[in-house]
C-alpha cells in the first residue's frame, strides 16, 4: 500500500475505487466496504483508494476536542489498512480550512479534481462538508454531472447491532471487551512504553510492566483486570500470555492511575521498550484487599481465569 499525505502529489490513477472516512478501528463495518471496493477494482482493472483524516474531525470540529478519545492512532490505522490489501492510503490534514468546504466543493474540488473516480463507495448514512450537509442523495446527483458511480453500503449488523466506532468505544469504556473485539474482528490493542514503578509486584510474586501510554487520544480501557496477550521486539515478537490491571491499587493506598501487566512465565528486564498489548476480556473490578497475603491469593486466581480465556484465542503469526 502507498501512503500519500501531499494532495499537489498525487498521481494519476487509474479508475480509482474511492470511499472516505475516519476509519477509526477498521471494525468489521469499515471491512464489508474494503471488500467491496477490492471486487469493484478487479472488475475495472482499476485501483484502491481510501482517503482518510488526521486528526480525526471530531478534534477540530468539536466544542470539546480534549474529550475525543480513539480505537487506533494514525499509525495503527495505516497498518490494518496495509494489511487489508488496500493500493493507496491518502491522508488529509483536516483543519478548519477543508473543515469549512461545502458538501458541493468536497465533491468537485476535492473528491473530482483529484481522484477522478470510477466509483465512489460510502457507508450507511455517510455525511460530508461543512455542516455534514453532503448525503448519499448529493453524491449521486454530482456523480451524474461528473461521471462517476456511487454506491453504499448498508449498516453491518452483528448480532442485531449497527456497527460503529462509537459503539465500539462505548463497549471499551463499559469494559465489554468481548463486545468490543466481536465488531472490532480483533482483539483491542494498545502500545505502550515500560517505565519503572515501585515494585511492588515483585516482592509478592507478579513482577510487573508498567506501561506509560505516549498517544494522549487513544482510548484506554477503564479500571480493573483483563485477560491480554503481549508482543514486542523485547518478546522477539512471540505473542505471550498475561494479566493487566488498570487502576489505582487501592490495597497499596495508590493514588496515581497505573497500567501494568504481568506477563506469563518471563522475568527479563524490558524497561524502556515498547510493548503491544491485546485486550481480550475483562477479568473483574478493582478491589481494596485486606493485605498483600489476600491480594497475592487473588492473583493467583486472577492468573488461573487469564490463562483459560486466553487458551481459548489462538494467534496466526503468518
């Protein structure tokens, strides 16, 4: 897949398959319009072409941008993208400027004078310019004049639920992780680079990492423990087993918000690396224990229920 962030760059494509979005998550929604556009590009001989926004609108356009918090950074979101088999990912710096292009600038300014669309693909109920005022109906009548086709996709549903990337963080927030990973298509995941706590973990028997999250808009799921599976270069990127706990440890009288993670059957020192953490499900609530004795036993339970969910999910390197 190229990546292409200079619209004055572009180059000439050749009956370009088109849909534009945040595309925050790629969930299984955003995979349903991928497939189609990949079948409409074989049929034509043409090419792949999803243009995307960063930052994400939400940021620029809200009354409360510090609220807005994301499935996947830009970064993670070019990988899925990658991997899902698109030719060109291109990525426009949403500011107030494009922010402020009618519904009938986006289309023939934009959309038209750069990609020269064989078919523009867009979700259900996809909206666009200023005011969100472009719908499905505007895109076909533009399409007409313009010459190219329009299709949408209709809603995805997963167990009689419209799939959507609110949706999807709403169930993170509410530590519905299952939920969140059925419409996801994949496990929830989250970067994060190990600095030093107390050590506490340790003396008890669960060292743990302790993560810093540098992405301040990535969205982290809320207090408590969960089942997760851990990569990174200092795994040598075998996928290991493990339990997080997020919170603020109230059997040690913590204060501060932590995230660490005990990592199954490894004791290697990895601080100041990155790790990858797979969020699989949710294991239970913060509790304050009576001691580090009852603490330490509830651990060792905690680490019998990760390790049977997690048998459960198999992970394909290839």
């Amino acid at each position: 897949m190229k990546v292409h962030y200079d619209l004055t760059a572009l180059p000439q494509f050749k009956d370009a398959i088109v849909t534009m979005g945040a595309f925050d998550g790629v969930h299984k929604g955003h995979q349903q319009i991928i497939q189609r556009m990949k079948q409409l590009a074989q049929k034509v001989q043409g090419e792949t072409i999803i243009i995307t926004f960063h930052p994400h609108p939400r940021k620029v356009i809200s009354s409360v941008p510090g609220e807005i918090k994301q499935l996947t950074s830009i970064k993670e979101r070019i990988q899925l993208l990658d991997a899902a088999g698109i030719d060109h990912l291109v990525i426009i710096n949403f500011d107030y400027q494009f922010s402020n292009l009618t519904a009938e600038q986006y289309v023939e300014d934009f959309l038209y004078h750069y990609f020269k669309p064989n078919t523009v693909i867009v979700g259900y109920d996809h909206h666009f310019g200023k005011g969100r005022n472009g719908n499905i109906e505007l895109l076909k009548t533009m399409g007409g004049k313009l010459h190219f086709q329009v299709e949408e996709i209709n809603e995805q549903l997963v167990q009689n639920e419209i799939i959507s990337s609110t949706l999807i963080r709403n169930y993170i927030s509410e530590q519905q992780i299952k939920k969140a990973n059925n419409l996801l298509g994949y496990a929830y995941s989250f970067e994060g680079f190990v600095v030093r706590g107390n050590q506490l973990g340790r003396t008890i028997g669960y060292p743990t990492a302790n993560l810093h999250i540098n992405d301040e808009e990535k969205l982290i799921p809320s207090n408590g423990v969960y089942a997760v599976k851990v990569k990174g270069a200092c795994t040598k990127h075998a996928i290991l087993d493990g339990m997080m706990n997020i919170g603020i440890r109230p059997t040690v009288d913590g204060q501060k918000k932590v995230i660490e993670v005990n990592i199954f059957n490894f004791d290697q020192d990895i601080y100041e690396q990155f790790i990858t953490v797979m969020v699989y499900e949710f294991i239970r609530g913060e509790v304050k224990f009576d001691g580090l004795d009852a603490l330490k036993n509830q651990l060792g339970q905690d680490k019998i229920t990760a390790s049977a969910i997690l048998a459960k999910y198999e992970i394909n390197l290839d």
